[in-house]
C-alpha cells in the first residue's frame, strides 16, 4: 500500500478489534532507496508498529534513490499480492453466489446517505450486509446497522483504501449467507481504490452534482475501472451550474461502457433504476452458482456411472 499511493500505514482495525497479518506482506522504502519486504505474524489485539518512519514516496514520483523502474516494480508486486486475495475473495464470494458491488467516491459524495436508502428499499427483496472502510470512526457503520443490515467496520488508520486482505477478514466476520448482496463502501477517495481489486463483481462510482463535471477527466482511473456511474444529489441541480450532458461526456470519454443514474437520495428519484441494476446483478450472480451446482452433479452422476459399468 505505502509505496503504490504514498498514503501512511496505521493499525488497522476490523470493528475495534486489531486485524490480523498473518503471512500478509507489505513492501516498504528506506529514507535511502533501499526496498524490502516482510511478513507481518500479528494476531489480533496486538498493536501493528514498525521502527521506520511512516511517510512513503508516491509510486511515479521522482524518490530519492529510487529509480523509476524500481518503484514500477515495488507496485507491481503490491499489485499482484493485492490481486491474489482479490481473486480469493472472488471464488468464494461466487462459491456462495453472492453478488459484491464496491461502492467508490470522494468524500462528501452522499454515498452512505444512499447505501442507507437503498437498504431501506431492499428489505425484503434482498438479504445483504456492508462492509464500510474508513480511516476512523464507525458512525457510518452504526448508521448502517440501524436500518438492521449487519455492517463490519474497516478502520484503516492513514491507509486511504482498502484492500483485498482487510475485505477477506471482514467476510469471515459477516459469515455471509447463500445468494445474498455484499455492499463494500471504500474510504472516499478517487485515487487509490482504482488500482484495488477486492473481489467485486463491479465497481460503482458516485459522482455528487456538487462536485463539478470536470471529476471524471480529473481522476480517468476510477472512471475507467467503474461499470457504473451514479449520479448523486440530483434535486440540487436548480440551485448549481453542474451540467449533466458534460459530466457523462467526460465519463464515457474515459469508458465508453460506463452506465449512467441519475439519482437523489433525498427525493428517491433515479433509485428504482439503481436498485434494478442491483436485482439483475444479483439474480445473475445466482444464476452462476446454480450453474456451478448443476455442473458440478452432472459430473458426479457420470463418474458413479462410469464405477458402476467398471463394476458390472
């Protein structure tokens, strides 16, 4: 994490409690360019600290006594380890057909006020749970646990994303069910959980109207990694000068594919749209695990077959 984005490390916590690092490796930058890596064997409970300090050079940055092929290579391998328990998180999100949406934004976007409308609206159509990633504080958390959706909080300290490793951990916690929705709130931020892959189906990112049209050009990564666009805070728009024609513009010059909602949490309009995407998502997600099921009796049935001709 330290050398991909330069953002600090800190302990991480999983609802209060320390995570745990087993076997999980970070790659970091001594002050004279000097790269290594280690394993942390933390449990939880126990304080995550290192005697170096923790400020690390952004990757592509002009380091010190780094060169740029090394720093190049450095992410590369944060990169790869990060992917590794993504597709981890992946075969047994779709072992249990459960369909995982990370949600993205900067701060301020709305995008817990609409995950909160959004639970509302589901209950009874879909058995769901959230993961919220923040650098401190569970009040979004809490938030989410009042409307009666459990919810696992990732503290990440100065981290500012999360990754596949903390998001592994907070599954065990949740102990998902069979064909149910996984909600992944990230830390706001439109940088960093570009380049992490969490296991999701999709990523979907949250553009508020009173962030300015000009977002999706400024940060091309997150738009270009999304699938879907939401639009937020739609019933603002008489009262700004935010132009909607531009800001999907200016999205699908990044991505051509990227899918637009417009929405607003506060009126409720465009929220159907969205909860459909999420319905159709969710059926398909089953509909592959079902497949996988099938699949997986059909073979079944023709070795018994086969044993019971070698038999007769």
């Amino acid at each position: 994490m330290c050398t991909t984005c330069g953002c600090g490390t800190g302990e991480v916590k999983i609802d209060g409690d320390a995570a745990e690092h087993s076997h999980h490796e970070h790659d970091h930058v001594h002050a004279d360019g000097t790269a290594y890596s280690h394993a942390h064997q933390h449990m939880a409970g126990e304080a995550h600290q290192h005697p170096h300090a923790r400020s690390y050079t952004p990757a592509h940055a002009h380091a010190p006594g780094i060169s740029s092929k090394r720093m190049v290579q450095i992410e590369q391998d944060i990169l790869a380890k990060n992917n590794a328990y993504a597709a981890q998180n992946r075969r047994r999100l779709a072992d249990r057909g459960v369909f995982a949406l990370n949600l993205v934004s900067s701060p301020g976007s709305g995008k817990t006020t609409l995950l909160v409308k959004s639970i509302e609206l589901l209950k009874g159509r879909q058995c769901m749970a959230v993961i919220e990633g923040d650098q401190q504080t569970s009040q979004d958390a809490e938030r989410i646990r009042a409307t009666g959706a459990p919810a696992i909080q990732i503290n990440t300290g100065k981290g500012c994303h999360l990754d596949a490793h903390m998001v592994g951990h907070a599954m065990e916690k949740l102990e998902l069910p069979d064909d149910s929705l996984l909600m992944i709130e990230n830390v706001g931020n439109l940088v960093c959980p570009a380049a992490f892959d969490l296991g999701e189906a999709h990523k979907v990112v949250i553009l508020s109207v009173t962030e300015g049209e000009d977002k999706p050009i400024k940060y091309p990564d997150m738009f270009r990694a999304a699938t879907l666009m939401l639009m937020n805070k739609c019933d603002l728009l008489p009262h700004l000068s935010f132009s909607v024609a531009r800001a999907i513009d200016y999205a699908r010059r990044v991505n051509p594919g990227i899918e637009v909602i417009e929405v607003s949490a506060t009126t409720g309009e465009g929220i159907e749209a969205w909860l459909d995407w999420i319905e159709r998502g969710a059926i398909e997600a089953r509909a592959r695990r079902q497949d996988t099921v099938d699949s997986l009796k059909r073979r079944v049935a023709q070795l018994e077959g086969q044993l019971a001709a070698r038999s007769a």
